[in-house]
C-alpha cells in the first residue's frame, strides 16, 4: 500500500532584505525563493499551510519590505518584535521550539546585517534537526520522511531524504519567487509579538564598515579578430604567475608594485 | 381597419421600449457610482451627435451622409409617426412631411443595403445583416400607411389583404426600430450611444477638446477596489459606453496588435464587456475573433471575474497585456467609447491583485520601486552620458528658464545620442536650462500602463515633490511618454506644469530666430508621428515645421498625423511580449518603405528604438534633435579631432 501523502506545516524565516544597487529595503531574494518553493508545496500537497516569521525590529522601511513577502498570497505574518542589534537565533529558536512546524524554509544569507550566512546552522543546532542547504526542490513528503533535491554546482543535483522536522536552506538555485501584488500585501496582517530580547553581544564589538570591491585582475586584450576578442572575454581571468609578500618594507613593497605594473604594460 | 389597428401597435412597441429600456438602465447601474451632471450631459447631447460624433463618422463621407439620411429620417419620422398616427393628427402638412421623411430614411437604408452587399471584414454581421431591410421595412412601411391619411389613394385601397400585409411589415419595423432599440437589437446603439454621448466619463473631449490622461486609483481607501475585477467593477457610464458601440469595426481597422496577429481586437473586447454586463457567452459575436482565438469559449456575468486566475473566464489576460495604448481605436471610434481607460482599469487588477504581470513585467516593476528606473540601472548614473557636458543642474542654479526632463532614455546609448543634439541645439539657441540630473525618476509612465498604480503615485510624488523645490517656466523633454505624464497625468496629483516637447520647443526657438540651419542635402524624409505626442496631445504640426525649416520636403506615409501607426513601443508592450505573427515596428517600417524615404524621422526613444530595431529597414531613423543638430549653423565642434586607437580593456 501507498503511504498517503498529507500536508506539511512549513515556515518561511523571512528577512528583510536590501537592494544591491540602492540599498533599499526589499524582501531579500533568497527569502522570497525560499518562500515561492514554500508556496510550491502548499500546491502539491494539500492540507499544508504555509506560515512567515521574521524577527526584528519593526519599523516603517522594514514593514514595506516584509509586505512584499506578503504580497506573494499570504494573509499574515508573525513578527517577533525585537530592539535593533538584538539576536534573532534565541527567539527565533523558542518560537519554532514552542510550536515545531515540519518543514522551516530559509534564505542562505541575509543582504544586511552580518550576512554571515550562520542562521540556518546555528538554528538547527540549537533545535536538533538536520539541515539542508541549496535546496532546489522538495519532491514528496511520506511518513515524516522529506525527500528533496539539493543543488550542486554546475547544475548537478543530489536527491537526499530527510528526517522531519528539518530545516531547508535555499539558494539561486531555488524557483524564482513570483510577484509580490500590491492589494493582498496591503491588506495583510503583521501579527506582532514582542520577545524578550537578548542583545547581540558578539555583535556590539564588531566594528562595521562599507565592503570594498574586490580588485579584480585587469585583462588586457591584443586581438586582431572579433574572434580572438571573444575568447578573451569569455576566459576566465586567470593568474598564475602571482606572489605573496610578507615581512617587507614598504620600500621593497612599492618596488615590487611598479615591477607588476611595468610587466602588465599599465606602466610604461 | 389600420385606423384602429396602427395607434395600438405604435403604442404597445413604444410601452415595450420604455420596459426595455429601463431593464437595460438597470444592467448599466450594475456599475460602481460615477459623478456625471446629469441634465448638463443630457442638454449636450445633441451638440455632442451632431458636431462631436459626426466629426469622427464625416471621415467617410459616404457613411456619413447615409447615417444622416437614415438616423434623421427615422428620427423625423418616428416623432411624426406618432403625432399622425398614434394620435391621428393627420391634418395638414404632417402627413407630407411624415412622407417626405420616411423616403428620406428609405433612400439611407438603400445605402445601408449596398454597404451590406459585400461588407468589409471589419464589419460585423449576424443581426446586423438584417438592419438594412428592418430599415426599409420600417420607411416603407411608413409611406405607404401614411399614402391614404393624406388623401393620394383612397382610405379604402386595396383589400383586407394588403392592410394586413401592410400591418405586418409595419410590424417588422416597429420591432426593429422601436422595441430592438432598448431590448438588444441592433438599434440599441441609437438608445446606449445618446445616453452615452450625454454621460462621457470624458465630458472635455467635446467641442475640440482632448481628454487623454489615465484617471488616478484612489490608493488612500483600503477598500476601494484595485482596478476592475468583474464587469460591474466599471463605472455605469464605462458600461453604457460598452453598449453604446455599433460594431462598425473602425477600431479593428487601426489596431496595430490586431493586425500584428496578437490576441487583441478592440472591437470583440468591448463586445465582451457587453456579454460581461448582461451575462452570457460570445457566440453569438459575429466579428473577427481575437486572433488565434475562436469564439464561443468565453462567457461571463456582471459579477464574475473577467480574467480568470486559472482556466478561462469573460477575457484572456494576455488580450489585455496586448494593446500598445496607442490610441487609435478611440480616435477612431466614432461613438467615442473609452477603450485604452478600460485595458488599463483591467490591467490594474491583474497586477495589484493577482500580481500577475506578464514576461518582463514583474522585473521592470521590481526595478522601479528599487532603483527608480525600469532597467535597474544605479540611480547616480543618470549623467553620465553627460560627463563632458558640464550640464548645470537644478540642485546648483535653483531656478532657470527651462527645465531639461531627460527621461529613462538617459541610460540608453541610442537615445543618449538624442540627448546630446538637444543639448547642442538649446545651447546654440543660447536657452537658460537645467536638468534634475540623479535627482530625477522615471515618470512613471510604463508602471502606470502595466497597471501598477502604486508605484506610478509613488514615483510622481517624488517627482513633484522635486520639481515644487525648483522654479522653471516650462519642462521641455524629447520623450512623449514623459510629456504626457507630466503635463496631462500629474495635475491629479498636484503637480501642474507647462510642458514642450522637444520639436515644439526647437520650432518656438526656429520661430523666434534663435536657430539657424545649412540648406538640407539628404535625401528624402518621412515622419512617424509617435503616439504619446500626436494623439495625445495634439502635436502634428511642430515636428512638420521643424523639418520644413530643415529644408525637408516630408514623403507623408499613408498613415500619418491622428492616423499614424503605432511603431508598437508603447502601453509596455515590448515588456509584456505578447507574441502575435508579424512584429508591429516591421509593419511600421513597411509603411516607411512604400513611401521610398530614405530617412525616417522620430520624435520618441521607444520609437526610435523599435524602429532601429527592424531588420534589413529601407530607411535610417534619426531624431528631429539629431537632424537639427547636424543642421546647425554654428562654430565647428574642436573635440572631433581623430584619436589614437586605445587598447581595449575589459
């Protein structure tokens, strides 16, 4: 006999995001993936339901950035209201803990605050449940028995089961997330409930400060044909012949420096 | 026996019109509230049919002159039929007049009859193959009841037989005419459309007016309903306009999506609005279909969805993503029904309820709310096309005498090039201007035709928020779009401003003697008239002058001026991509390559880029800032020297 498949509880972490160019709240792309593979599921599997969670402060940028998530068909989120700075992993854990759903869906990285990438892990350690990152798909849910597809580079994917209850972390790799409408995330409801809230103290020391573009190696093309010109913008920038200075004076530094630079040609 | 037979028979259809009628009245009532001045708009109604409305149908002349004959003379003769027969005021001269105007009508019908013989594709059939004969039955009819009351034949000619014979064709056209006229026949559009001329939503179209600009969503009600849904999402006169239409096809005629093959048929689209309102299904439509679409699948009632979010409803959604908003089937329309109002109001549901925007759609939206323009660029680039141009901006001068609107066009190398002739062309003319430079956002123009309100109001606060800390006597752009949205859409909004587009502009400067042009020496030119500027807001003649003060002999196209062509660019059309069979800029360019020119000229980015974009084109396309710059008298440019070729670096 076929085991019945039935509905799944799922949340979706939510966060609010941050637009790369302009630095505008937004929701966070990998969230809304993270919730249209949610929505996905509600889809296939009848009886599930679907449930956002976001913890943070409130405020008027960050409500119209998490409407956007609401804006995909849902008609309500929780916030877990905290003060700025605050961890998010304590009270997100206690809620999740306190009402376990069966499937928790995140983004793999938040686009601000520390961005560090460490929410699933150190929520799933706190909770003990298993963890998958670079969801792609989840193909059925049997018996408390997720089974999934999880990307790997280049396209390639590994098909894993997992244990309920778990955690699922997405990627680029998830669906892209469907438009956010303007009538249902107005119309939704922010549930929110104020947590007790533990200051981040690792946080509090960091010292935070704008990223810098990385430098990145100039190519310097000769071509003679459109041909050539196209291989040379399709290579990859490539090295090789590179060398790491330590313990040297600034002297011998800046030497070194306008060597590179007279052998690239940039200086003449 | 007729003597007594006639007065119950005219009675009894005028008793079933008036119960027609106010059934009808009650369907269109289904409709939201709209505030129209009541009396006012009926007191205008004559004016508005007889100056306003066959000003658009004088543009046939021959359907012109036998819609008079006809309409008048039945009108004429249904009023006499009534004072003579009904109420059997026979004495006199009413009788003879009665004749003279059911002959009158009889000759109109002929036409009617001979336009019928080999109908035009546009034309719809089914019942209305039969109006030419109800018409002749109701003239002829007439005149021959009417013959004995005044004394030409004999009270008692003919037997029993021919009076009931009569009484039957009088029969036939009374139903016609008189009841039809309110039950749904094809007379009803006598009966919608005086209705409707008198209670336009759009009462400023009449006598020369133009009413052009999107009306605004109330977006501070949280339950005022976010565009149209359901048929009775219209206002009341939206759907009395829908009734009012006659199927005459001349919208089809013009539409660039339905002639590119794209599922879209203004004519089918505003019938489907009928069977919405009364509820049903189109098989009984008997036009051209939507292209690739049969009819007879569709159906839908006042308060069911009109696009469905699964399966099929009243109206595909990618029916309504592919209308360019060009305009030319309302300028078309002789019954003046508000078609591009009603795509977008359904537009506006489909993107702020169901979030469902089509191909690009969702990603230009995402880009404008992020980054205030639809290609995602960063904002702080606006100038950089600029670099060398030491442009002053609004930020630094505070005021000037013109103020520079760029529009998205900024961030788009063709139209860069624009940019940078207009700039030659104001500074030779020595104009005092600025730009907004990064402190300037899209219009708003694309999120509002996609049907996105919200972020339209949000970017034209903005704007005008801008604009209130800056004092200029006039925004001249060299895009339409933005043209029309600043000086036709903002008012709403709170912003009121002189805007000029950039012929107008360069024409007003040519006028005055502030610009100087070398003797044209290419060779011929034709002009595409962009949409956004000639039915939309009138402009036919500055980018003519212009190019006459060039020394171009323009090569008009066979669709030029309020007829023109859409080059396709328009509404979000090249957004939503709707995939018809021929492409609406290669139809355009066609339209150039009859007349032999070598040289189009434009007066819009999304028209230069469609049409820049048709493969293996007869003929170049430029600019008017361009033609005009490269006119110019003037001190040679020093810059142009020729420069070492740099290695490329990537």
């Amino acid at each position: 006999m076929r085991p019945e498949q039935q509905g799944v509880e799922v949340a979706v972490l939510v966060s609010v995001g941050r637009h790369p160019i302009t630095g505008r709240a937004r929701r966070a792309d990998q969230d809304a993936r993270g919730l249209e593979l949610a929505l996905g599921l509600e889809r296939q599997l009848s009886g599930s339901r679907v449930s956002l969670l976001h913890a943070g402060p409130r405020g008027e940028e960050s409500e119209a950035a998490l409407r956007g998530y609401l804006g995909m068909g849902l008609e309500s989120l929780t916030l877990l209201e905290q003060a700025e700075g605050s961890d998010a992993i304590p009270a997100l854990a206690e809620h999740l803990a306190a009402a376990p759903p069966q499937l928790v869906i995140t983004g793999a990285r938040a686009e601000r605050g520390e961005g560090s990438g460490l929410l699933p892990y150190a929520l799933a350690e706190r909770l003990g449940w298993p963890l998958v990152n670079g969801l792609a798909a989840v193909e059925k849910v049997e018996n408390g028995v997720a089974t999934v597809l999880q990307a790997l580079p280049r396209g390639q994917r590994r098909r894993l089961k997992v244990r309920l209850p778990a955690i699922l972390s997405v990627d680029g790799a998830a669906p892209a997330a469907r438009q956010s409408a303007f009538g249902p995330a107005r119309r939704a409801e922010l549930e929110a409930t104020s947590v007790a809230a533990e200051p981040d103290q690792e946080l509090a020391q960091w010292q935070l400060a704008p990223a810098r573009k990385r430098p990145k190696r100039l190519k310097i093309v000769k071509a003679a044909s459109a041909r050539e010109r196209f291989k040379a913008a399709a290579a990859k920038a490539e090295g090789g012949s590179g060398q790491v200075l330590t313990d040297v004076t600034p002297e011998q530094g800046a030497e070194a420096i306008l060597k590179l630079l007279e052998e690239e040609g940039v200086l003449r | 026996m007729l003597e007594t037979l006639l007065p119950i028979l005219i009675f009894a259809a005028l008793g079933l019109a008036v119960i027609g009628a106010w059934r009808r009245v009650r369907l269109w009532r289904q409709g939201r509230p709209s505030a129209v001045p009541l009396l006012k708009g009926l007191a205008a109604m004559p004016r508005r049919y007889l100056v306003d409305l066959h000003h658009v149908v004088g543009r046939d002349k021959v359907m012109s002159n036998t819609h008079v004959a006809t309409a008048g003379g039945f009108v004429a003769a249904a009023v006499l039929m009534i004072l003579v027969h009904g109420f059997g005021l026979a004495q006199g001269i009413l009788g003879w007049l009665l004749l003279a105007a059911s002959a009158t009508m009889f000759v109109g019908s002929l036409f009617v009859a001979k336009r019928r013989r080999n109908p035009p594709a546009r034309l719809s059939r089914g019942p209305w193959m039969r109006l030419p004969k109800s018409l002749m039955a109701f003239s002829l009819g007439v005149f021959l009841i009417t013959l004995p009351t005044v004394g030409v034949l004999p009270e008692d000619f003919g037997s029993w037989i021919l009076a009931l014979v009569l009484a039957a064709v009088v029969v036939w056209g009374l139903g016609e005419m008189v009841f039809g006229m309110t039950w749904g026949g094809p007379m009803k559009h006598a009966f919608a459309g005086a209705l409707h001329l008198a209670f336009h939503r759009r009462a400023e179209r009449f006598g020369g007016g133009r009413s052009t600009g999107l009306k605004a969503l109330n977006l501070d009600d949280p339950d005022a309903k976010l565009g149209v849904e359901t048929p009775s999402d219209f206002t009341w006169n939206q759907l009395l306009g829908f009734d009012a239409c006659v199927q005459c096809g001349r919208c089809e005629a013009v539409c660039p999506a339905f002639a590119a093959g794209q599922p879209l048929n203004p004519k089918k689209l505003i019938q489907d609005m009928v069977v919405g309102l009364a509820g049903g299904s189109d098989a009984a439509y008997a036009g051209s279909p939507y292209p690739g679409k049969p009819v007879g699948e569709h159906h839908g009632s006042p308060q069911g969805p009109i696009v469905a979010r699964e399966g099929k409803a009243l109206v595909d959604a990618e029916t309504l993503w592919s209308c360019t908003t060009c305009r030319a089937c309302v300028e078309e329309c002789p019954m003046m029904i508000e078609h591009v109002d009603a795509i977008v109001d359904m537009r506006r549901h489909l993107t702020l309820e169901h979030g469902n925007t089509p191909n690009k759609g969702a990603e230009v939206l995402d880009n404008l709310i992020a980054t205030d323009n639809p290609g995602g660029f960063d904002p702080g680039s606006r100038l950089h096309w600029a670099a060398d141009l030491n442009l002053p901006l609004m930020a630094d001068v505070k005021q000037a005498e013109v103020l520079l609107w760029l529009g998205d066009g900024a961030f788009d190398m063709r139209n860069q090039r624009t940019l940078r002739s207009l700039v030659k062309v104001l500074r030779a003319a020595e104009v005092e201007f600025a730009v907004l430079g990064t402190e300037e956002r899209d219009s708003g123009d694309v999120a509002r035709r996609l049907g996105d309100e919200a972020t339209f109001q949000s970017l034209a606060k903005r704007n005008i928020a801008t604009l209130a800390r800056y004092r200029f006597q006039r925004i001249v752009t060299c895009d339409p779009h933005s043209f029309h949205v600043l000086g036709n859409e903002y008012g709403e909004l709170g912003g009121q401003y002189e805007v000029r587009h950039h012929s107008t502009f360069i024409a007003e400067l040519y006028d005055a003697g502030r610009l100087a042009f070398a003797p044209w020496k290419g060779g011929s030119v034709t002009y595409h008239d962009p949409c956004y500027l000639g039915r939309y807001n009138g402009e036919y003649e500055a980018p003519r002058n212009v190019l006459k003060a060039l020394g171009i002999e323009v090569k008009e196209m066979e669709r030029s001026g309020f007829r023109s062509r859409c080059c396709g660019g328009g509404g979000g059309a090249p957004i939503t991509d709707i995939p018809g069979e021929r492409r609406i800029p290669d139809m355009r360019m066609n339209d150039v390559r009859e007349t032999g020119a070598e040289l189009v000229a434009v007066g819009c980015p999304q028209c230069t880029a469609m049409l820049e974009g048709v493969v293996d084109a007869s003929a170049e396309v430029r600019d008017i800032a361009e033609l005009v710059a490269d006119a110019l008298v003037a001190r040679p440019a020093a810059g142009a020297t020729h420069r070492p070729q740099a290695e490329e670096v990537i």
